[in-house]
C-alpha cells in the first residue's frame, strides 16, 4: 500500500460560515495504481489534492484525519521535513490550470534548475540531462529548456510541467484536471504519455478530472466525490459496468456517452446538496426520509466501498 487517507475533514471558515469542503474521507491507492477522482465542480477534488500535499492554508484547515503515505502519517511529520523529503522527492503535484503555474519570466530550463537546486541535486550539467530525458519522454523537444512560458503553446507548458513532477523520482503523481483546457489530439498525446510513465517508471497517479471517459480509459481505480464525501470507491472496469451508489449511477447515466465531461452537467444549485444526512438525499430517487437526517457510514461490499444507508445491511461481504 502506497497511500492510505482515513478519515479525513477539512473545513473552510468564510465570514464565520463553516464549509465543509472534506468529510471523513478514506481510500488507498497501491504502489503504481493509477487512481482517478471524479466529481462535480466543487466536490472537494482540489481540496483533497492541496491536503496530500499539506498546502491547506487558512481560511481552510485539517480538522480530522491521516494521511499515510509508505505507512506514515505525513501530517504528523513536522513540516520542515515534510517539505524536503516528501515533497517532490515522493509525492509531487501538477496543480489545476497549471499552465499559469510557470513563471513568465523564466526560461524552462531556470525551472528546472529552481526545483532541483532546492532539493541537493546541485550539479547543472546533471540537472540539464535529467531535464531533456523528461521533456523527451513526454515527446518535447530539449531546445524548449532555452523558451520562456508564453512561447509554448498550452499543451507544450502542461507536458513541461509534468516533466518538472518527475524531476526528484517520485513515488506518486497528483495532476489535477491536467488536460481539461486542452483540445482533444493533445489530450490523447499527454494522456498516452502519463500511461508510458506510469507503465516504464512504475510511478502511482492520481487523476484528478470531470472526464469520465478519460478516467475509463486511463484508471485503475476510482473515487468518486459529492459534496466532499466519498460516495463510492472501487476498480473502474467494475464501477463503470455496474455502479452500486445511486449517485454514481446518476453521473454515470447523465453524461452523453462519446465524450463524458461531467463538467458540461449544469452546475449544481444552491440546495441541491443536502447539509444534513446524505449530501446526494436531496437529488436521489432512493432517498427515504432517514437518508436526509442520517450521515451513513462507508459500507464495504463486494470489494467496493459504498457510503449508502441501502447498503448498511449488506455491511462485511467481501
Ligand atoms: N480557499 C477557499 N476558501 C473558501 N472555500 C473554499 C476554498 N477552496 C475551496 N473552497 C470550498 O471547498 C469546496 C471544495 O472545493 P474544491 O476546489 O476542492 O472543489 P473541486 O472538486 O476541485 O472543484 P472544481 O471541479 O471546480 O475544481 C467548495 O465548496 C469550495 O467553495
Ligand atoms: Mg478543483
């Protein structure tokens, strides 16, 4: 096991309001796995990406939880040692609309050199190889080390950014909607090669996306998220052919089915997750009057954990 988060909250303090953006989060991912998190604007994605990597800032904060990362809590380790043997060196991140992320006034190469340098890899003629055999293995050209950010087009500045995750050898990937803003052939080019580095490096992933179509052609596993919970989590070829959470069932018949982009679902009104009991109760056709008082637990059944009150009964069947 390469991750395991238990249990995990996170809230947001806005105008003395609490949001809870994280609500006892749990799922593992094995060594290697590629993991895909799909949910609705505003699930809790992000927020849960930000907490692996321990960048929850105030208004937010971890009010509950581990996150074992090669069997330790990461977020019981001080902070000075989390930053420079984690991150980067074991569990990098390609945040969401990423491409803004490169500093405008640097070339490539200067950001290579800025990551590694911060972390003890000091030799340039070291850092400068390591750059092109990651810019070539995600098929860029080593003359773009000497660009700077605006003259790379949008694919071109994600693929660089991915080549920057993999510097330090890590053991886990977390790109967050890494392809969203692109179009379709550079999706496919980047998808492809996430895929040869997770098969050739043997590097776990997690991928964030709305994409369902994406996560069924690159996953392994999923989690899928609504209104901050977990509501189901398991392999995706089973997940895919046979939901068990009325919710998932609900994403999955809801997208049109050649490009499923849940983000083209409109948007999620105000109400529409429920504050009590079940945050799917009040758009679920199964709802019964208990599932909107009563948070269910995550029930285990047939390998896949469902956090439905109709699966309570048939709680321990592996
Ligand atoms: N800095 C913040 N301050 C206040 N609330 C926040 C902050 N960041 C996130 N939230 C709230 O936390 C919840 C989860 O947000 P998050 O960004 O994790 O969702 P997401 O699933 O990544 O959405 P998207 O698909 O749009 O990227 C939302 O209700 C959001 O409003
Ligand atoms: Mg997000």
């Amino acid at each position: 096991m390469l991750l395991e988060v238990r249990n995990l909250s996170v809230e947001y303090y806005v105008e003395k309001k609490r949001i809870s953006a994280l609500d006892d989060v749990s799922f593992s991912q094995d060594n290697g796995e590629i993991l895909g998190v799909i949910g609705e604007s505003g699930s809790g994605k992000t927020t849960l990406a930000k907490a692996i990597i321990r960048a929850i800032r105030p208004p937010g904060k971890i009010t509950k939880g581990e996150i074992l990362f090669d069997g330790e809590d990461i977020l019981k380790m001080n902070y000075r040692e989390f930053k420079n043997q984690i991150l980067w060196r074991e569990i990098s991140y390609v945040p969401q609309a990423s491409q803004n992320s490169l500093n405008g006034t640097m070339k490539i190469i200067d950001h290579f050199y800025d990551t590694a340098m911060s972390h003890g890899m000091e030799d340039p003629t070291e850092i400068i190889e390591r750059a092109k055999e990651l810019l070539k293995m995600v098929n860029l050209d080593s003359k773009v080390l000497e660009m700077y950010p605006h003259e790379l087009s949008g694919g071109m500045k994600q693929r660089v950014l991915i080549a920057l995750s993999l510097l330090l050898n890590p053991q886990l990937v977390i790109m967050d909607e890494p392809v969203s803003a692109l179009d379709v052939v550079t999706q496919k080019h980047i998808l492809d090669n996430v895929r040869k580095l997770n098969k050739e490096l043997n590097i776990a992933i997690i991928f964030i996306t709305h994409d369902i179509a994406l996560a069924k052609y690159l996953t392994q596993k999923l989690v899928i998220m609504y209104g901050g919970e977990v509501m189901e989590v398991g392999k995706t070829e089973e997940i895919m052919t046979n939901p068990y959470h009325p919710y998932t069932t609900f994403l999955l018949k809801s997208i049109p089915s050649l490009r499923g982009d849940i983000s083209q679902l409109k948007p999620i009104r105000e109400g529409e997750i429920s504050l009590s009991g079940c945050p799917f109760s009040n758009r679920c056709e199964y709802a019964t009057d208990m599932c909107k008082v009563w948070t269910p637990e995550s029930y285990t059944y047939d390998r896949r954990v469902v956090r439905c009150i109709n699966y309570a009964n048939k709680n321990g069947k592996n």
